[in-house]
C-alpha cells in the first residue's frame, strides 16, 4: 500500500467497494464510480457537480445522483 500525503491517495488492491462497504453509511457516501465522500466536507450539490469546502469539484455520477440527494438533506 502507497499512501500520498499532499493528496491523500492510497494505492491498495482492495476494490472501491469493499471500502465502501467497511465505511461507516452515516458518515461517508459514493457520489461516483471513482469516488467515496466524507460529508462533512461537502459545501454544495450543483447540477453534476459536488463542490467541497476546500474548493474543489469532484463529479456526481448520474447512477448516485438520487441517493446523494435524498442522504445530504
């Protein structure tokens, strides 16, 4: 396992899901293929678009899209 600091990426043969799965639900959410979310760093839900409070933007994939919703009222 390789673990990058600046950007917090971990290279690891375990399968998004299976991270997915050992997260706990109320705390992070899948907004994409590519992609886990810590909510509390959610500052906004645009279109396709979740904007984080750092600033950046990382895509809402269409198959999550109404699951993120409904969990981030």
């Amino acid at each position: 396992m390789k673990v990058w600091e600046s950007e917090r990426f971990i290279l690891t043969p375990r399968t998004l899901s299976g991270f997915e799965e050992s997260l706990p639900r109320e705390q992070f959410i899948r907004i994409h293929k590519s992609f886990i979310l810590n909510r509390r760093f959610v500052r906004s839900i645009e279109g396709n678009m979740i904007r984080l409070k750092s600033g950046k933007e990382l895509p809402l994939g269409k198959n999550y899209k109404h699951v993120v919703k409904q969990l981030m009222l």
